[in-house]
C-alpha cells in the first residue's frame, strides 16, 4: 500500500484491488482501468476525509524504476472521500494501439512493472491543496496477457496487422492469434510453427510451390509472381527450421524478434491472399 502525506500529520492510503488491472477494447486502443481502495490512515481524521480527486501519470517498464515510459494519464472517475475501511477508486485512461505494441516490446513475454505518479488535490478553507504520492505496481505476465486477449482477440496480432475476417480464412486467423499467444509466453519456437500453420492456405491459393520452382535462379529475371511465389516459399522454410530436429536444423536458434518478424509476414500474405481471392 502506497500512503500520501497530506499535512497536519494525515495521510492518505492506496491499497490496489486484488483484480487491479482491466483492459477494454476501445478505438485504436483500449481503455485502462485501475482499481484502489482509498482509505484514511490515522485515528482521527480531519482533513483525510475529505472529497479528493485523484489523477495520475502511468509509467510502464520492464524492472521497477528501470527506463521507464510515459504510457498516459489516468483521471479518477469521481471524487473520493477515504474512509477507514477504504473507499473504491477507479483510475481510467486510454491507451493506444501504438503504445500497447511498445509495452508488449518492453516485457517481452515476461513481467512488467506499472509506476502511478499519484496527484490528491481537495480544498480546505477555500483553498485548493495538491498533494503528490508514487504507486508501483508489478503486474505478472499472467495477468497481463489474458488482458492482452480481451482486447485483440479477433482483429491484431501481435504487431498490429490487420486480420481477415472470411470465413475461408478463420483457421488460418485462428492459428496467427495462437502464434501472437505463444509468444506472450515467450515460446518462441512453438509461435512460428504457428505461423507456418497459418501460411499452409497461402500457398494453397497461390501455388507458390510449382511456381518457386519452375522460377528462375536469377531473382531479377523473375516475374511479379514468381518473386512472390519465392518470398512465401522463403518465409515456409524459415518456419519450418523452428519445428524440425534434423542434422541440420538442431543447430537453429531462433530469437524473440525472428517470431515476430515472420509472424507479422504470415499476417500480412494471408491478408493479402485473403482479399484477392
């Protein structure tokens, strides 16, 4: 619990909720809600008991107090008169789709690490007071990513490309949004094989292994399809190192950034494939 140091020997506490932290999906974003409970700390309140509005700075990094991010602002949603028991408190603010991408680089599948600049302003004989506390709040990857999930589940994946919604293609949406899953988890190989799941119906649709094959070794004597046909063929066998256990392929060891690097470019050829056929 966070107290806030209000004068005349009071102080206020913020006690995070057991469920503190909530994401809802919102245009290009989501909105954050945070949940405190606000109570007076000292035997015979005055001034502690009064209406306070409270607002914050949220800061997101991977290790408390270690470059730290500016995230947004968050705003009480009505004014809060602490009690003994404590009363609730709800700190919201909005996130955008860009800054989420950024933190889930910043935990990279693990933990983060949640820093609230706290403002308590109340007026007392007329005047305005401000009264400034810090709040750190770790926030385990479990409870995080199933957040994450509320939120993107059938429209991003991970890097914010654009999924297909027909029907033809579900599986296929499915198996990138389990990727996007795998590597919340940091399961970097399982994440791709993944991926190479999802890229199966593109080169279906395009016929990229006749096509890779029967193209010439010289990549500027390929036409516009060959070097498509190429890529996808290229981008398979990448993806398949991340599953096989041959003489060869034992040796590959495949980072967090290979993942998201052909996980975004399997999302975009079957979103691409998905809309021209």
């Amino acid at each position: 619990m966070t107290t806030v140091e209000i004068g005349n020997n009071e102080r206020i506490g913020f006690e995070p909720k057991r469920h503190v932290l909530r994401l809802i999906l919102a245009v290009g974003g989501a909105r954050i809600e945070l949940e405190f409970s606000v109570s007076s700390v000292v035997p015979s309140p005055t001034v502690s008991i009064l209406p306070f509005q409270v607002d914050a700075d949220l800061f997101a990094s991977r290790l408390s107090n270690q470059n730290e991010r500016m995230v947004c602002r968050l705003s009480g949603e009505h004014l809060v008169s602490p009690t003994p028991s404590g009363a609730h408190l709800t700190l919201a603010g909005f996130i955008g789709a860009e800054q989420l991408r950024e933190i889930e680089e910043i935990r990279a599948g693990g933990d983060l690490s949640l820093h609230l600049a706290l403002f308590a302003s109340t007026v007392v004989d007329g005047g305005q007071r401000m009264h400034r506390g810090d709040e750190h709040l770790p926030i385990p990857a479990g409870e995080w990513a199933p957040q994450m999930e509320r939120i993107d589940k059938a429209t991003f994946v991970e890097v914010l490309v654009p999924m297909p919604v027909t029907e033809a293609y579900a599986t296929a949406a499915r198996r990138l949004r389990e990727a996007r899953e795998l590597l919340r988890n940091n399961d970097v190989d399982a994440a791709m094989g993944a991926a190479r799941l999802a890229l199966e119906p593109v080169r279906d649709a395009l016929g990229t292994v006749v096509a890779a094959a029967a193209a010439s070794a010289k990549a500027r004597d390929r036409n516009q399809d060959e070097r498509l046909a190429v890529l996808v063929e290229a981008a398979y066998s990448v993806l398949c190192g991340a599953m096989h256990d041959d003489t060869l392929t034992k040796t590959f060891r495949y980072t967090r950034a290979d993942a998201v690097t052909m996980i975004a470019t399997v999302a975009g050829l079957l979103r691409q494939v998905a809309e021209q056929h």
